[in-house]
C-alpha cells in the first residue's frame, strides 16, 4: 500500500517534469506570431465585468487572425484567469514576459497594473489595461502604461459638471456623495472630484461601500443625513445594483439623481437592480449602442460562434477595441520596418492621432507627454430598461505631472 | 543494520544533524542553491524569489502555530506591517534597506506582541477570531490612516543603499541572493531557537499549557515571546516583499494570505522547519506546475486555459484535504517516512 502510494507520487513528479521541460522556449522570426500577454478576472470579485471584457479581447485576436491578422502575421493573446490577485498577476507577467518574449500586455484591475508598473518600465513593455486610475496617467511613474478610456478622474469631473448643469436647471442645491469601492480602485478619482467639487461650491463628501455587503441602507443614510441631491457611484455593476434596490427602498431614487461612472454603466447594472435603475446616469466612455459602426464587427464575430453581443454586453466592446488600440500600435511599427520591441511599440503608440473605434468611444489619441487616450464620454440615462444618451460629449483632461 | 537512530548521549540528542547522509544532504541543498541561480532564467529565478519569501513568513508562522499551538489568522496583516513599514522608512526619510529591513521585522514583532496579549486568555477557535481582528483592524487602519500610509493608494518602496542615495534597481538575480540569504539565516536562527529553554517553553505550551506552567513556564511571557518572534520574520517577509517588488499595496495582504501561509505550514508541516520550506516550494509550485501542464496540454485539449484556473483551485483544495486525511504531519513526515524506509530496510520499527 505504502510502496504504490509513493509510486504513484513519483510518477505524477515525473510526468510533471516532463511536462514542464516541453513547454516555453519561442523565437521571434518574422512568420512567428506576435505575442502579447493577458490578464482576465474571469472568477474573481470583479469578474461580474471582467469576463466579457477579457473574452473580447481574446474574441478581437481571433476575428483578427481569421481575417488576415497584422499585415499578413497572426497574434497570439496569451493570457489566463488570475482572479484578481495581485500575485498571481506578477507571476503570470513574469512568465508571459520572460518565457513567452511578449511584446506587449493586457492588464486588468487598478491594483495588479500599479503594482506591475515599475516593472513595465524596467522591461519596456507597453501595458493596457483596465483600469482608468489617474496613477496610470503619470508619465514619469508609469512610463509605458497606455489608457484607452477616459481616466476615472476625468469621468468624475464630467459626472461634477453634469450635475452642476442639471443643478441650476432643476433649481436645487448641488450636494454630492460619492459611494465608492474600499480599495485603490474605488478611491481613485475621490480626491479630483473633491477638488474640483471644492473649486465650484459643490459640498462634497465621499462613503466607502464595504466588501461583500449584502444591504447599504446604513451608508445610504449617512447620504440622506448629508442631504445628497446627487450620488456618484465608482464601483462595479452589481453591489452598484444594490446600491439603488436599497435606494428605492428608502424612497431615495425620487429626490436624489444617481450616476455611475463606467464600470457600473452598463446592462448588468440595469438586469440586477430590477427596476431600481431607472432614470440613473452613467458616465460612458463606451458606448452601449451596437448599432454604431464598430460594434459590427464584434457582433457578426459573436453571431458566427451562436453568440450575442446582446447578451455579452458593453464590456465585451470594450475588452475588443482596447486591445485593437494595442494592436494598431504594433501595426504601425511594422508599417514603419521597425523590430517589435517595446520601445518601438510605445514610439508608434504615441504616434496614433484620431484613431477610430467607430463611435464606440470618441477618437483615442496618444502623445509623448500624455497616454490617455480618451478624454471625452457621453452621459447616458436608463430609459425604459436602456441606456440613452441625453448629452453629446462631455471633456475633461485634469493636468497631472 | 540499522533499526532506528537512538540517542546515547544528551549531545547527540542535541546534534542538528544525525546521520552522514544528513551532512552530505545539506551540501547538496547548498550547491543547488548556489548554483541554481546561474541556470535559471527570469521565470524561475521569480518563482525561486516567491518561495523564498514563503519561507521566511512560513518559518515565522510555524514558531507560533507549529510549535507553540497558537493559530493566527492575522498573518497576512503582521507582512503588511513590515511591508508598509519598510516602505515608509524607505520613502519618507530616505532610509537605506539595510535598516528598513530590520525595522519593518522589529516593528511588526511590537505589533504581533500586541495582539498576542489576548492570547492569554483565550485559545483554539478563540484565539483565531481574535487574530482574525487583528487581521481586519491593522488593514482598516492601513488604509484609512491616510497621512501616514497614504491610504489605499500603492506605495513606491525605494531600494536605497545609503543615505541620501538614489533608488536602485535590482534584478531578480541580485535579489536572489538578498532573499536567500535571509531565508538562510532565518531557518538557521528559528532550528537553534528550539535548542534553547525559550524554545523549549514553546514546545511545551503548545503540548500542554497546564503542565507547562506547573513546570514554571510564565505562560504570558512565553506566549507575547511566541507571538513576538513569529511577527519578527513574518515582517522580515514582508519587508522583503517591499523592496523585491518595490510596489507595496494593501491588497496583497488580505486574509487570503493569512490562509495561504496557513496552507503551507499544514502541508509542508506544523512543527517542523524543514516542513515549512517543503510547503513554500510545493505551494509556490503547484500552482505554476499545473498552469505550464494546462498549457503544454492546450494543443490536445482545446478548452484547457479556460479551465486552469478552476483546476487550480479544485487542486488546491484537494491538496489541502488529502494532506489532512493522508499525512496530517504533512511533507516534512512524508519525507520521513521515505527516508526511513530506504536507510532502515529490512528493519523498520
């Protein structure tokens, strides 16, 4: 007994090894194809978004590799799950990095892409990913992370003058509470709106929504005791979805006008809150509307595989149309014979003017002294379960050093 | 033939090491260490670094609840005081790692002396809740004592080598050799603290406390002592994840941590120093092992990366739940066992 149990222990070592010594090794020859590295939370606490934005990025590589690829060589998105743990996140980098030679990488949450920025830079590889926090946007800290949406600091200053327009026109005092996430995240643009909030007379507090709350009655209160008239939410979809159940229950949604900022705006948010939603706004740097151009692509991608865009959603256009803005990047160095290395990369990024997502964001542009791409979002209201835009572009681009 | 190793005299009892194969073992172990890095890529030398670190905060974990039988579950909180700590030094005042190193151990030591006052009074399940406290307070105040952490924000940790130096930047190789030898040092301090009355009082109290006051153990001092020393290396870990990764962000210290390092001193082995770092290497490997099979394995089954992560985590908990059934004295035992076998075969009693 004893004696098959160590047996069995050894063989499961050795096919292990075996395993292992197969894998890695790769070449960068000119048919080889580009590699770049990916991040997903696909089951982890923000997965509720992060699953259709990771699966468009990995359905953007393949509908570009069915339809020619980049200039005539395939991509490879080589990319797992990592659950949101900072952790694992360095270590599958360091994989990607260092056995896969990626050129380039996908991020994902705020707090795995800042811990990682240091290293970027080290390794020069430009990094997207997505998170809008403002930290990303400091070019001496963070000099090879590129946004492709509009900063969560600019999304909050959009969310500001949206209220103060829609303050004086309904002739009410503008008293805003930011509910946020209790992490890097979530605290992100809490201080830029402050300033901003501080600098128009707009009295302005903030309340953290804690972790895995299963009732925020008692932090809707303390709004209420603040005499709130607007509430900005930074957080994901579905405890923002709760947020506004509790928030009807409390007879709330009446008097006081709610707004997400991206990462709540969208169609989840709507299903959750089961009714609770209406009339809410969001800040939406992407588009919900499929029916603009460069949704089409991403749709009839969806439809061929017994899909829906309907029912993967805004993020899943997101997801696709980040890393498209990585790709092009890549596909200007190779326009312009340069080698694929990570400062050729950053180069031609920074080139990009005025690149269209077809009106899924506004134009995305980059320059050497500033990488967000997107400083414009529309402001939406959901109207009969669907998300409307009730403004044209809003801007806002903060200065940061 | 052998039987068995049986002690005639207290010196021998004492010995670290017993046998020939025991010496010849430990230059092995050496060599590969000091070898290793030369071969490796940046990979392993990454996943080498990990397990180092592992070590250091396993060994620490294993003083309080291997050895002297009081659980924590404030692990990850006590790496972040050393981590913070080191950190702050680092930036604030330009404090070179030589000693914001030794500071981020030395200030996590007070606070784990701290929060072991409770455990006085309290034990078992108790015991775990009030470290589980501690666990959740030092990351509230972590992240809400905005003027001296800076709040949720990340901080830069500087690799500063004398006052008033630049940071610098050191490869994973050069880390290496910093990690190690603190893992070094730490297995060679914790394995002789355990030749020592204070180590013994710890064996004790963890057997019976009872017994062990009766005998004139003072279980207060000896416990605060327990919690002190384990939080010195716990922050040491810490406070070299700082300067390794220069990033220092609360989230990489929440509770999930607290149950990794619990994790591995149960498998590698709940008393037991050579246990811990079994654990740290099969906990560090396990993960990275399983994803380069799923991957190899992609081209033969085509849904492979999708599912890693779900087998990882089955894996993991499968892992956790044979140990416990199989070897509850974990890898350290298992080791043993096959050691034994070999050297005492035909007559293993």
């Amino acid at each position: 007994m004893k004696k098959q149990y160590f047996l069995i222990i050894g063989l499961v070592l050795i096919l292990a090894l075996v395993l292992v010594a197969c894998g890695g090794g790769g070449s960068s020859d000119k048919e080889s194809p580009i590699k770049i590295g990916a991040v997903y939370d696909m089951t982890g606490p923000t997965a509720d978004v992060g699953a259709p934005y990771g699966r468009g990025e990995q359905g953007y590589v393949d509908w570009l590799n069915a339809n020619g690829g980049v200039n005539g060589r395939k991509v490879e998105l080589i990319g797992q799950d990592y659950a949101y743990k900072v952790d694992q996140a360095e270590q599958l980098y360091s994989q990607y990095v260092n056995q896969d030679k990626v050129v380039a990488f996908m991020g994902w949450g705020t707090g795995d892409t800042e811990a990682l920025r240091g290293k970027i830079a080290k390794d020069k590889i430009p990094f997207m990913s997505a998170s809008y926090s403002i930290n990303l946007a400091k070019i001496k800290e963070a000099p090879y992370n590129f946004l492709a949406g509009v900063t969560y600091s600019d999304q909050m200053v959009i969310a500001l003058q949206w209220a103060l327009q829609d303050a004086k026109a309904k002739g009410v005092e503008p008293k805003v509470v930011v509910f946020h996430h209790d992490s890097p995240f979530g605290q992100s643009p809490v201080p830029d709106g402050k300033a901003f909030a501080d600098a128009n007379g707009i009295a302005y507090t903030d309340i953290a929504m804690p972790k895995g709350a299963t009732d925020l009655t008692p932090q809707l209160t303390q709004a209420q005791d603040f005499g709130a008239t607007y509430v900005i939410i930074q957080n994901v979809s579905s405890p923002a979805a709760l947020l506004l159940k509790n928030a009807k229950s409390l007879g709330m949604t009446d008097k006081t006008q709610f707004i997400c900022l991206n990462w709540c705006a969208d169609e989840l948010f709507i299903k959750l809150s089961e009714g609770a939603a209406e009339g809410a706004m969001g800040i939406m740097p992407f588009t919900s509307d499929f029916s603009v151009p460069g949704a089409k692509d991403p749709a009839e991608y969806l439809k061929s595989k017994g899909k829906s865009l309907d029912d993967e959603g805004l993020h899943y256009v997101q997801g696709w149309w980040t890393v498209a803005t990585m790709i092009q990047g890549i596909k200007l160095t190779m326009d312009a014979n340069k080698d694929l290395t990570g400062e050729n990369i950053k180069a031609s990024l920074e080139s990009i003017k005025n690149f269209s997502t077809g009106d899924v964001t506004a134009p995305i542009s980059f320059s050497p002294t500033d990488h967000r791409g997107n400083d414009k979002a529309k402001v939406h209201q959901v109207q009969g379960g669907v998300w409307t835009p009730i403004t044209d572009y809003m801007q806002s681009r903060i200065p940061v050093e | 033939m052998e039987s068995g190793i049986f002690h005639s005299t207290y010196e021998k009892d004492m010995a670290l090491r017993h046998t020939p194969i025991e010496k010849i073992r430990l230059a092995l172990v050496i060599a590969f260490v000091l070898i290793f890095p030369f071969v490796a890529d940046n990979y392993w030398l990454n996943l080498a670094n990990t397990i180092g670190v592992v070590i250091v905060g396993a060994v620490g974990l294993n003083i309080l609840t291997g050895f002297t039988g009081q659980i924590s579950l404030g692990q990850g909180a006590f790496m972040a005081v050393g981590a913070y700590t080191a950190a702050l030094l680092s930036i604030r005042w330009g404090a070179p790692m030589w000693l914001t190193i030794p500071a981020g151990a030395i200030s996590t030591a007070i606070i784990g002396a701290i929060f072991g006052i409770p455990s006085l009074r309290l034990k078992g399940l108790y015991l775990a809740i009030a470290t589980l406290a501690a666990q959740e307070i030092i990351l509230w105040v972590i992240t809400h004592w905005d003027a001296v952490t800076g709040g949720v924000d990340a901080l830069n940790a500087q690799n500063i080598l004398w006052f008033g130096g630049e940071s610098h930047y050191f490869s994973e190789f050069q880390f290496y050799w910093i990690i190690m030898g603190f893992a070094a040092l730490t297995t060679m301090v914790t394995v002789n603290i355990f030749r020592t009355r204070i180590g013994r009082a710890f064996i004790a109290i963890r057997d019976q406390d009872i017994a062990a006051e009766v005998m004139g153990i003072d279980l207060f001092k000896y416990k605060v002592l327990a919690f002190a020393t384990s939080s010195f290396f716990v922050g040491l870990a810490g406070a070299l994840i700082a300067h390794w990764r220069q990033i220092v962000t609360w989230e990489r210290f929440t509770i999930e941590t607290s149950i990794f390092y619990l994790a591995v001193i149960i498998i590698g082995g709940l008393g037991s120093v050579s246990g811990s770092i079994y654990g740290a290497i099969f906990m560090v490997l396990l993960p990275a092992i399983l994803n380069n099979i799923g991957r190899s394995l992609k081209g033969v089954i085509p849904a492979m990366d999708v599912l890693i992560p779900f087998i990882q985590q089955a894996v993991f908990g499968l892992v956790i739940i044979l140990f416990l059934i199989l070897e509850p004295e974990g890898i350290a035992k298992m080791w043993k066992n096959v050691r034994d076998y070999f050297r005492l075969w035909p007559f293993s009693y």
